[in-house]
C-alpha cells in the first residue's frame, strides 16, 4: 500500500454540529504542506463499537492514522482505550503522565481527581504525544508493520501546538515528508471570481506552480501551490507567479495569506502615524469589531458612534436635521456629514461612516435592501462617498459584512493613492 493518511475526529459534538470541525481543515493543510497523500477523512461519534469500525476501514486504505478527540478525563472521552481494545493491547499507566499532571494542577492551585489521571494510560509499547498547554497527551504508536498512530485532544488550540512541536519534527525524521508543498494565497476585493478568472485563465494550466480561485463574500482568493524538494525552491517558483498576478490585479490585491482588510488598512495607518474613528448604523458597530480584532489597533483606531436613530446623527455627528429630512439617513450628504462629524468628535485624522439598508424590511422602490453609502472624511477638509448595491438576496448579515469591508476597502485605497 503507498503510504497515505486518514483523518478521523471523534466527537458525538461534531456529528450534532454543536462545534466547528476547524481540526480536519488544520490538518488537512499540514499534511499537504509535508506532501503526506491524504483521501479520507472520518468524523464518529463517542461510540467504542462505530470508532472501531471506523479504525478498521481506515486501517484497509491508509497507513498513518491521525486522531483528534476523546483523549479527556470524561467517560465519553474513549479513543486512547478503544485503539487499544481494537489492537487487543494492555493499557499501561504512565507515571510521567501522573507527575505532568499534578504539576498542571499544582500550578492552578487544584488538585487533580481520579478521573484525571484516565489521561495517563496510553497501550503498552506507545510513545507519548506530549501537550504542553493541556492535560491529555497523545500518543504515537506503531500497533503493527506499516501503520502508524497519531492522538491528539480535539482542543484546536491544543491540537495544533503538539502538531508542529512534536508530530511534523517526527514524520519528517522517519521520511513521511518527501517533497515540500509550500501556498501563498492572494486576497482580492472590487472584483467578481468571474471577471478574475478571466484575466488569469493562462496561469490556470500551470502544473508547478498551480493557481486555483476560491470566492467568498465580496472577496476572491488565489492560492499558488508549488511542490519542490525544499520550501525556499517552492517560493522560487511562486514568486514570479505571484509577481504577475499582482500586476495584472493593481491594487484590486489587497493582501496575502493572513491579511485581512482590517490588518492592512492598521498597517497603513500605522506607518502614517494617524487615527480613524468610525459612524455606523446599520452595521451597528460590526466596522468597529473588525478593527479591533486587530492586536494593536489602539495606536490607531480610537473609537467609534453608533449612530442607529436619526436623533443621534443630528446630535451627536452634527448630521443636518434638515438633509436627513428631505434625503432620508440612507443617502450620499448623510454619509458624508457622519464621516465628517465622527473625525471632529473624536479629533482623528480620518473619520469612516455607514449608512444604509440591510434589511429584510426597510426597502423602498428608490432605496431598495442593500443600498448602502459609505462616507470618508480626512485632512483639510476633504470627503468622498462611495455608493454600494448588495441586493436583497444574501440576506442582512452578509450586507453588513459587505458594508464593513467596503468601508475599510474605500479608507485602504485612498491611503493606497489619494488622488
């Protein structure tokens, strides 16, 4: 059999969907970056007799098994004892794993029960997975010739740190890795997957690199993936890849790989040494979210007004009563006025607004759902708008994601390019 691996996650939480299965997706990324095959993969409950059934089809079409869940101290944590029950293997207390554990605790000022040291019993002949952060380590284990086991706690945060510290280091030390597959992901906005593709269509038959699109709300992504012996040959390839990419979208490409239009508008802030306060109304502070799950965005982003009924555009933006009677608050003047008002209130450098309907109701002939007008507001006096039509069809969220991006994109251009 070629060597190959299988993901499978155990939770009776994923198969309810109480919980986002983000841990398959993590490793399903990893073990195309190491160039690990990988064609399955598995989500069972916390049931002993479907997880072994689940083992010994995985074990007919894959050679490196890799568990997350069921590792904790609760009864329906089962995955370390069935693996064991399935591979008819004793399990053995490890009193490394006993000592860790106190430690943990000691260091919480807690003392560890009983049931905590379920973590401690890994199958006879298994080395330990440790886990730095929590309690349950994993185990790595070789039950028969050509197989391989991996555990890990379903914790992603967890998961991820005894994946990179102890996993990755031990499959390239026993050849699991042969060739490396390195991505680099573009960001694209004011542009449709369409209209993209089309420009690009050449560099969709490249075979190494290779270039595939992904679309989401208002944004579209290229990813380049190149496969080499080595990362620094993959980025070789990439590079001119990316270079003409980039030149062929402008400033249509406004990031790459862990960019959002929230951490490259802080960026340009920053190496400008200004400020930007925000108005919102019918994203009723989503813009000030997004700037703020930004580390660091203090230095930059010094707040903003939600400014949801008319009265407190008139009163506290200085919104003129008289325009927002015979406009409306969904209207260029308004927008304007907003950003205008936000900057003078809170003395920033640039001040961001927006006003607009996303709905379901609230829509008119003229000003039907997802009608939205963003407003910018800067230095000596200057202000623009932009007037965005998201349609009524993808519903009130995603108008008030789009507005806030659209927002952000509008700031992050004319920082890009002021005239």
């Amino acid at each position: 059999m070629a060597r190959s691996a299988e993901i499978i996650c155990v939770g009776t939480e994923l198969l309810l969907g109480d919980i986002l299965n983000s841990n398959s997706r993590f490793l399903a990324q990893e073990l195309a970056a190491l160039g690990i095959p990988h064609y399955y993969q598995t989500v069972v409950g916390d049931n002993p007799e479907r997880l072994k059934q689940v083992i010994a089809t995985a074990c007919d079409r894959a050679n490196l098994l890799i568990f997350t869940g069921g590792l904790g101290p609760t009864p329906d944590d089962l995955t370390t004892e069935t693996i064991a029950d399935y591979f008819e293997t004793p399990l053995i207390e490890r009193p490394e794993i006993v000592e860790d554990i106190r430690q943990k605790f000691a260091g919480l000022g807690r003392t560890p029960t009983a049931n905590n040291f379920k973590q401690a019993l890994l199958p006879e002949g298994a080395a330990i997975l440790p886990n730095a952060t929590g309690t349950a380590p994993g185990l790595i284990w070789s039950p028969k010739p050509e197989l391989l086991l991996l555990t890990f706690p379903g914790v992603p945060r967890e998961m991820r740190t005894m994946w990179r510290a102890t996993a990755v280091p031990y499959l390239k030390q026993q050849g699991w890795s042969q060739d490396q597959f390195v991505s680099r992901t573009l960001h694209f906005i004011g542009i449709g997957e369409s209209r993209l593709a089309e420009q690009v269509t050449h560099l969709f038959e490249l075979q190494n690199p290779t270039v595939a699109p992904y679309a989401g709300e208002g944004q579209v992504k290229l990813r380049i993936t190149a496969r080499s012996q080595s990362e620094a040959e993959a980025q070789a390839l990439i590079a001119p890849v990316e270079k003409e990419l980039r030149a062929i979208a402008g400033n249509q490409c406004f990031g790459v790989d862990d960019d959002t239009l929230a951490s490259v508008v802080g960026a340009l802030l920053q190496q400008r040494s200004e400020t930007l306060a925000v108005a919102e109304s019918c994203t009723g502070g989503g813009l000030g979210r997004i700037l703020t799950e930004i580390p660091g965005s203090s230095t930059y982003f010094w707040g903003g007004i939600i400014s949801y009924d008319n009265s407190v555009k008139a009163r506290v933006l200085g919104v003129d009563a008289q325009v927002l009677d015979d406009l409306g608050a969904v209207s260029a003047p308004v927008a304007e006025q907003m950003a205008l008002g936000v900057r003078k209130q809170l003395q920033t450098t640039w001040g961001l607004s927006i006003t607009g309907i996303a709905g379901p109701g609230g829509g008119t002939e003229t000003k039907p759902v997802g009608l939205v007008y963003v407003g910018l507001a800067g230095p000596d006096g200057f202000v623009t708008h932009q007037e965005c039509r998201f349609g009524d069809r993808r519903g009130r969220e995603v108008v008030r994601l789009l507005s806030a991006n659209s927002a952000l994109d509008l700031l992050r251009r004319h920082l890009l390019n002021p005239a």
